[in-house]
C-alpha cells in the first residue's frame, strides 16, 4: 500500500520531443491518495494509458518524478515496483493451468511453495475459481480470463496498487456489471489503491470514490462525481460527464455583469473579474435550464424521451440548447422562453474554468444531485 | 440437416479444379500404380506381377539403407534448422529499418534456384580452390567432401541449414510479431524471466506456425534431390544417396520402371504417414 505522487510527469514517444503535440503525457502533477478507489476517465488516445504505464514502470518518464511513499521509484523496474496491472485484453498463459497461472508471480519472486497454495486458494476462492483451478486457462471464457489476470495482481500480497486498463472491453454486458461489483467488493476487502481506466463515464462514475478526466495529454481535472458534474474546470469535462453533456454558449457581458445573447445570467463571477479576455464561454448542465413565461426565447428541435426525463434540443439564434425536462412537466410545442437555474452556470475562458465554483447543492440537497446523477449514468448506460 | 436445402448443382463450380487435379496428380499417379504392378521389357509390352516389386523394394538392402540415410538427414536437418530459425527470429528487430533488412537477407537464399544451390556450395567447398574447402584444408582441417563420408555429410547438412533456416526465421517471427505486447507487459509485472517468456508466452504462441515449419521443412527435406545430386552426385560411394536419388538412378539409370514405381509408392506413403502422425500428435490438444 502506497500513496503515489507524480511530480511535473510528462512522457513522450519520439525521442526528441519538439511541439505540444509531441508529448503523449503534458506536464502532471497528481496525488493518488493511499487506498482510494480511482477512475482515469478520457477519450480515446488522451494519454489514460501512457499514464498508467508510468506508474506501473512499463514505461520510464522522459521528464519529472514518480514517488511511493515519498520513495523515488522513477527508474524502478516494473517488476520491482510492486504494481498489480490488468490489461484491456485478458493475458492468461495459455499452456498453464488457472492454479499456475496464479502462483506465476509468487514463484517468479521465490514464496515458498506452502505459501504460494496457501494464498492461490485463498486467492481463488475470493474470485470463484476454485471449481476451475486444475483446468487449462486457455479453454476459459474471456471473463474467467479476466478474473485470472486480476488474480495474478491480487495473489501478491505486497501491492502498492493494482492498475486496471480499460479491463472490461472484451466483457460481455450482463458480465460486466458483476465483474465491475466484484472490483468494488475487492477494493473494500483489500484497501489497495486502485486505478482504473476507461472511457465510459458509467463505469468511471459506479467504481470510483474520485474521477480523474484527463483530455490531450493533460490531467483537466480530478475529483468526486458530483463535483464533476457540478462544477467542470474545463469544458471538455463538462461535455464528457453527464448525458447529455454540459451547455457550451458564447458569454458576453450585459450591463457589466455575465449575460448570455443580451439576457443576464447569475452566474459566480463578475464582468470585472474577467480580466481584459476577448472572449469567454458559459456552461450550463441541461439539468438547470428550464422552460418559463419568459426568458430567452427558442425554437424546439427535437425531443427525445429516455425514459425517466425528456431532452429538449433547443436553438437560439445558432446555438443548441439541451433541456432535461423531468416527467409530468410540460414542454412547449414550437416555441419557448428559458431561463437558467441562478448560480448553476460557470464560466469558462479558453477552455478553462474562471471565477468562483459553484457551490454545491450537495451540502444543501445532496441527494437530488446524486439522483441527478445517476439519472445521466442510466440513459448513458441505455444509449450505449 | 434435412432442413437444408440440397443444391447439387454447386459441383459444378469445383468442376475446373478437380479436373485439374485429376490432370497433373491423380493420373500421373496412377500411371505410377500401374507401373508398380507390372513388369516391362520394352516395346510397351507388360506383364501384371502383382506386389512383386513391393516386396522385393521392402526387403533390399539397398532400400533401407537409403531410408536410413534419409531419416538421420532429416533429423539432423530439423534440430539444427527450427532451433536456429527461433533463435535468429527472437534476435531480430521488431521495428526500424533493421527489420526491412534483415527480411530481404532472410529471404536471398529462398530465392536462389536449387541446382544453383548445389552448384555454388559445389565451387565453395572445393578443397583446392573453394574458399571454404581452401580455408578448412589451409586451418589444418583434412576436408575433402569428394573423398570422405563425413566431409560430405557435413557439407551436404551445411548447405541445407545455409539454404532452408530462412523459412523456419520468417514463420517464427511472423508468429512473434503476432503476439500482442500486453502479453510481454503482463509478464514484466508477473516477474517473469527471459526464459519464462520465452517458455510460457512466445514458444506457446509460436506453436502453430512452428508446427508448419516442422512439417514443411520434414517434407522438403525427406523429399530433397536437386542440391545433394549437384553438390556430391549422391557419393563418394553411396554414402549421400538420398531415397530419391536412389529412386532416379533406380528408374533412369536403371531402367526398372517398376520396382521404382512401387518404390516411389511406399516412400509417398511414408512421408504421409509421418507428416500425418505428427500433425495429429502436435494438434490433439487444440480445440
């Protein structure tokens, strides 16, 4: 068990990095806290996996640090790190059985032989492979695969962290609900750290205590799923958390204060706060628009019904705007007024979040936010 | 399967292929069978002998000691060539323009015709003005492939592993690249050694394309004329007289069309025969 810290990490493929775009990994500081449940969430080729193999010591930084525990393990070798690391594609050995295959690591480092059975069975016990541990791994489904290549991580029982990497993709769906509770289940039986990297906002959202989004190579942000969904430092944050993803506008400033089109919006931050940027964006969850009697007005585009909400798609002048509307509320056929919820919208300059964030409703009324919350997880669950 | 439709008329489309099977294997083949039933003094004048001349090949000395020969050119072929062909693959680089280069350098001697083969180790090795038979006579070396047995021998298994091991490199690297990295990751973190990877990961992932490697190298090898009749013409003696270079100077020099035949028979049965009982040995446990 280990608190991992990256210190200024960056990583590039070429050797002689020249551009921005150069640099798989740009510049991270991070702190992953001593048993904390973790989710690396980003679209595809954000740099998720390159990160992760720094930290299993696959891959050696090009520049910065990697501590455990306040020891430098940068120039560690994987093998000696301690890392327990499970891959998209399940790697079993074919030619062993699932009992070998679980004292792999253990007889590679030299355990004792009765250590080794001892923590194997264990070990299996806890994964449901104990009926399958003389068979061959090679004939098992790819879940059973899956639990081997877990298994081998957790057989060791000096881990600092098990780093899994997208290890659900080759999952059939019903399996991958009870694969993804077995983890949860593990997590709080073993109190290991635990990274996980994915690109589905669902399963970032159910497995972790904290979401770390990362976008471009660059960590945009990390923190706990409301705070996430509440208050994105970046607007590529809040696109990717929620579904459908935040309301991007042009912002202008009307009667020096943040407006919207000519309206005024309440929003943390004042005109004056700006400091002298061209130009700014507002992000507003569709959660907190509303239809009223006035407001700004818009033409109705499209609606969509989820099941449990309705989402509106709405455009002023060329700006879509989505509107979660909640059953029983009325929507209006053609035409509509909006208005923002006051203090739900942020605002943004060059991607980044400027000003106050917004103060969470989770202190007032947590539980509507969570209900929120997993309101998005569902209908992303059903449109994938 | 009675609820299948029965659609005879798809024979037809294999209709061009099996007659050009029938045209270039199974009548010359048979023309073989008939042969090796019968006995000829010319002028196309037959006579049915039955399985005279298969008895007669099986019990000739001459037959087994050729066979013998074969089987230990064989064996001794294969240990140096698919050991080698995998250590020269795991050797070789798996990106850059290195790779580029050493699959062409891999590739040159597939490309050289057989005889050509022979014809070249023929001037190497010559021992007075060969650069290899010079090299080892002026190194102390009494080598003299026209004159001793194991000089001969040495040559003739010298330039099959100069000729064949590229074949066994590109199927093993072939099946190497193939393996996905995660593998090598996975096994970095379990600990695992070299030889662990080797034995547990690249060697299980190679086995198919090993097992194709084996059997064509075997077949090649059983089979092989051209380069040893070039090289040693089968000599000094009979001491590098393959099975087929017995069965041609058997059948041209000998003129015994059917003995030959039924020669030729038996050792296309062998080969069959060992090819299959290794296929379905090395493959029972795959599903």
């Amino acid at each position: 068990m280990a608190t991992i810290k990256l210190n200024n990490l960056r990583h590039s493929y070429l050797d002689n990095p020249r551009g921005d775009e150069d640099w798989a990994l740009k510049k991270v500081d991070l702190t992953w806290e001593d048993g904390g449940a973790y989710a690396l969430l980003g679209s595809s080729g954000c740099g998720k996996t390159t990160m992760l193999n720094l930290i299993s010591g696959l891959l050696t930084p090009s520049e910065g640090s990697i501590q455990f525990d306040n020891k430098d393990v940068t120039q560690i070798r994987a093998e000696e790190r301690n890392i327990a690391q499970v891959f998209q594609f399940p790697v079993v050995y074919d030619t062993m059985t699932v009992r070998e295959n679980l004292a792999f690591p253990l007889r590679n480092r030299g355990v004792a032989k009765p250590e080794i059975d001892k923590r194997v069975v264990e070990i299996a016990q806890m994964l449901d492979l104990s009926e399958s541990l003389d068979t061959r791994a090679q004939g098992l489904t790819a879940d059973g695969k899956q639990k081997i290549s877990l298994g081998r991580g957790l057989v060791r029982s000096d881990v600092n962290a098990i780093l899994f990497d997208e290890p659900l993709t080759v999952i059939d769906p019903h399996l991958k609900w009870q694969l993804r509770s077995k983890l949860k289940e593990l997590h709080q039986q073993f109190g290991a750290t635990m990274i996980y990297v994915t690109h589905d906002q669902t399963e970032a959202l159910t497995f972790a205590d904290k979401v770390v989004v990362m976008h471009d190579g660059m960590v945009v942000q990390s923190g706990t799923p409301v705070e996430l969904f509440e208050s994105p430092e970046h607007t590529f944050v809040g696109h990717f958390i929620g579904s459908p993803g935040m309301n991007v506008l042009p912002g202008s400033v009307v009667d020096e204060r943040i407006g919207y089109c000519g309206y005024t919006v309440d929003a943390h931050l004042r005109a004056d706060q700006l400091n002298g940027a061209d130009s700014f964006e507002l992000g507003i969850r569709p959660e907190f628009v509303h239809f009223a009697d006035q407001g700004i007005p818009v033409d109705i585009v499209k609606v969509s019904n989820t099941g449990r909400v309705r989402i509106v798609d709405t455009r002023h002048d060329n700006d879509l705007i989505r509107v979660v509307v909640p059953e029983g509320e009325s929507i209006p056929a053609d035409k509509g007024y909006l208005q923002f919820e006051p203090y739900r919208t942020t605002t943004y300059v060059d991607g980044w979040r400027v000003g106050d964030k917004v103060t969470p409703i989770s202190s007032r009324t947590g539980a509507a936010t969570r209900s929120q919350i997993s309101q998005s997880q569902t209908s992303a669950g059903s449109a994938s | 399967m009675s609820q299948k439709a029965q659609n005879n008329k798809a024979w037809w489309l294999v209709m061009p292929v099996v007659i050009l099977v029938a045209f270039n294997a199974v009548i010359p083949l048979m023309t073989v069978v008939n042969y090796s039933v019968q006995e000829t003094f010319g002028d196309n004048v037959f006579f049915y002998e039955g399985l005279k001349w298969f008895g007669q090949v099986l019990h000739s000395e001459r037959f087994h000691e050729a066979l013998g020969r074969q089987f230990l050119f064989t064996g001794i072929v294969l240990l140096i060539e698919i050991p080698l062909g995998v250590a020269i693959a795991l050797a070789m680089p798996r990106k850059g323009i290195g790779v580029s280069i050493c699959l062409v350098l891999m590739s040159l001697p597939l490309l050289i015709p057989w005889n050509v083969v022979g014809a070249m180790w023929n001037i190497f090795a010559l021992p007075d003005i060969g650069l290899l038979g010079k090299t080892l006579n002026a190194m102390g070396f009494d080598y003299n492939y026209t004159r001793q047995p194991f000089s001969a021998w040495a040559t003739v298994v010298a330039m099959d592993v100069w000729h064949w091991t590229s074949l066994v490199v590109l199927l093993a690297y072939a099946g190497l690249t193939a393996i996905p990295e995660d593998y090598f990751q996975a096994a970095r973190i379990d600990g695992a050694s070299a030889w662990s990877v080797f034995r547990y990961i690249q060697l299980p992932k190679m086995k198919r394309v090993l097992t194709i490697a084996i059997l064509l190298r075997f077949m090649d090898s059983f089979m092989i004329y051209t380069e040893p009749f070039v090289l040693t013409g089968g000599g000094p003696g009979n001491t590098t007289t393959f099975l087929s270079i017995d069965l041609v100077k058997m059948a041209l020099g000998q003129f015994d069309l059917g003995p030959a035949a039924a020669m030729s028979i038996i050792y296309f049965l062998i080969i069959l025969l060992v090819s299959w009982l290794f296929y379905t040995f090395t493959m029972r446990n795959e599903n």
